[in-house]
C-alpha cells in the first residue's frame, strides 16, 4: 500500500514539475536570443618590393572584369542583386589593381575585360559572396604559357568598424582579402627562375605576333592537352618584322592603358554610393540576422510554453493548473510576437531591395573620348576593343604587306 502511494506521489511530481521545466527552458530560449560579437578591422598586411629583377624579367599583370557568379533569373529570390553584381564585378578588379600596383612587385598591371590582350600574367575570379559583411572570392592565376599559379578561394569578414569614418577612415573593409591574394602571387613568383621568368615574357610576345601574323608565327609556340605553350623556335635575331609587331604591341599597350582611365572614373565615381550601399547593407543585414533570432527563439519559447501549459492543465494540482493557463497565455503571446519579427524581418528585406535599386541608377558607365574616337564603356567595351585591334592589325598588314592568315586558311 505504501508502494502504491509513494508511486503515485512520485507521478504527481512529475507531473507537476515537467511544465515548470518546460516553461523555465522557454524562458532560457528566450532570453539567450541577444548576443553581442565584436570584431577587428585588422588585415593581412601586403608585402612590398624587396626582390631586385632584372627590368626585362618584370612580369606585367592583366586583371579580368570578374566573373559575378548570379543567375539573374533565380539571384533576386537569393538575397542577391544582379545589377550590384555586375557592378561589384567591374569595381573589384580595380581595387585588385591597385594593391598589386602599390606592390611594386611587378610592372604594368591592367583591367583588361576578356583577355583582350597578351599580358605576361593573368588574374581571374568568381565573386561567390558580397554582403557588406562578408567577400568570398574564387581567385586563379596562370601565366602567358598556361600553367596555373593557383586557384584558390578567399573569404574575408569585415567588422562594423570598418565602415566608421573615425575609426576605419576610408580603407577598404576587405583590402586584406586582396593583399592575400598579392602575396600568394608574390610567392609564386619567387619560386620561378630567371629563365622560366623569361619564357613567360617571350611566349607572350610570340601570342601577340601569332594573332597578327599567324602565316609567320604558327610555328614558333606549341600547346599540348592541357593548353600548356612552349617555345618550339625564336624569330631571327633582328627580324624586322618582330621589331615592327613589338612597337604595334607598344601602341596596343597605349590604348589599354587609355581604357584604364574608364575603370578609375568608374571606380570614382561608384566609390562612395557603393560604400554607402555595402555599409547599409551590413547593417541591414544585421538587423535582419537579430530579428529572425528573436523571432525563432520567441517561437519556439512560446509553442514550449503552450505544451508546458497543456500538460499542467492534466495534473491534479490547482496551482499546477493556474500556473498553465497563465503559461499557455504567455505562449499564445510570443508566438504571436515571433510571427511579428518574421514579417518585420520582410520589412528588412525590402529596404535591401530598395538600397540596391537607388545604387544602379549611379552606376551607369560612361562615355570617355579617345583621341580618333568615341567610346561607349558599357557592355560593348569588349566590341570596342576588338575593333581596335582590327584597325591594329590593318595599320600593320598596309606598312609590311604581310598576308593576315595563314595560307592554308585563305
């Protein structure tokens, strides 16, 4: 008999001791839904010259206009924002410019979209995540003979600091993303010989002169499978013609150093809206991040708090009973507040969409006079290119006389 007692008084526990356990897990849930982080704004530092090459074994770099990695049909249901994008895309190798510039570890280093041009060194990239918060970059280099330095994925995380003018002042919030990639090419190419230094120049050179005059030059460069080049022969020592392709080269190199001053006016003029838009999004989407935390923890707090609610209203225990009607009141409650956050969280996303439309209407490229023309800098500088390379090549092939294909292509 006393068995059965103390087996019922140990159920009746339970029972009347579960909801409270329930209902005080609800209340952990939430009140741990706050949490401050603080992070630093300090980078990887970029390493500057100390190397002494010789001028002729200096290899000049190209930058690709970044591949920005949306799909504009499912992008805008994702968070992201193709014409930011596009935009980001033409902005990033800029900045990729610059920190390779102030190096000095290398020599002419240009935004070329397309590999328009024979560069001794080429950098490409995927942009895979820009937020304002975060960048993640796919990044690979390859030399002019086709062998890949490296290709590699990058991430940095920026700090809210770094986009307080008192404290950050104007520096790049990923500028350490970028001296990661300066200095993992630095190492690479101090890990080449002068001589391999010297077959990525020439084979190079050998490009260029195979593209105008590929009846002379087909021979001298050799790819295998993997699109390796090597040198099988070298033009004559003095040959007139080379002499000739290396000033048309020169006069190529003019024209895309004119280009660049398209992407320093772009870059200009995007600087600041766009600093705005990456600081506005950062804070937007840390408002985001905490609303949807609350609303998640106000949720589940308060469906816990209506079971707890539920099974106080079956224990045998007036006070059990109270204490769950109050409890399954306060549930009804936070899951209605949790709903709330949810949609004040599509508020959030809204004003997103809104920072990004006001930021397209300042993006728009320009128009920059060249000295025999006019370009639009658009989607058609990649055609304005091209046919200034066929205005190249016909200003060659008029002063040598030289046929422009091979004579088996004729």
């Amino acid at each position: 008999m006393n068995t059965v007692n103390t087996k019922r008084a140990c159920e009746m526990n339970v029972a009347n001791t579960l909801p409270a356990v329930l209902l005080l897990f609800a209340g952990l849930v939430l009140s741990g839904c706050n949490s401050t982080t603080v992070k630093t704004t300090a980078h990887e530092q970029v390493i500057t010259a100390n190397d002494s090459l010789p001028e002729d074994l200096i290899l000049d770099v190209g930058i690709g206009i970044f591949n920005p990695g949306v799909d504009s049909l499912s992008a805008r249901e994702e968070g992201v924002y193709p014409q930011i994008r596009k935009a980001e895309a033409r902005y990033m190798p800029r900045l990729m410019q610059q920190t390779l510039q102030q190096t000095g570890n290398w020599g002419a280093v240009r935004v070329i979209p397309e590999r328009l041009s024979e560069m001794d060194v080429w950098v490409d990239a995927e942009i895979l995540r820009s937020d304002g918060e975060n960048l993640w970059l796919q990044v690979q280099v390859q030399d002019a003979s086709g062998r890949v330095w490296f290709n590699r994925k990058y991430t940095e995380q920026a700090s809210k600091f770094s986009y307080d003018t008192a404290i950050g002042g104007r520096v790049e919030p990923f500028q350490g993303l970028y001296n990661k990639v300066a200095n993992d090419m630095l190492q690479y190419r101090r890990q080449l010989s002068f001589n391999e230094l010297q077959t990525i120049r020439t084979v190079a050179e050998l490009k260029f002169a195979k593209a105008f005059t590929p009846a002379l030059y087909n021979g001298h460069l050799q790819a295998d499978k993997r699109g390796r080049y090597s040198i099988t022969r070298l033009p004559a020592a003095g040959d007139p013609v080379f002499a000739r392709l290396r000033q048309i080269r020169e006069r190529d190199h003019i024209f895309v150093d004119t280009l660049q001053q398209y992407y320093d006016s772009f870059y200009r003029q995007m600087e600041v809206p766009y600093r705005e838009w990456r600081e506005a999004f950062y804070i937007e989407n840390a408002a985001l991040k905490e609303v949807r935390s609350q609303a998640n923890a106000r949720l589940i707090g308060g469906l816990l708090a209506v079971a707890a609610g539920i099974l106080a209203q079956g224990s045998g225990s007036r006070t059990a009973r109270s204490a769950g009607a109050v409890g399954i009141g306060a549930g009804a409650l936070a899951v209605q507040s949790g709903l709330g956050k949810r949609q004040e969280a599509k508020i959030h996303v809204e004003a997103l969409a809104e920072i990004s439309d006001s930021l397209n209407a300042e993006i728009e490229p320009h128009t920059v006079t060249l000295e025999d023309r006019t370009v639009t800098l658009t989607g058609t500088v990649k055609e304005q290119y091209q046919q200034w390379r066929q205005l190249l090549k016909a200003i060659y092939h008029s002063e040598t006389g030289l046929a422009s294909t091979p004579p088996d292509q004729r």
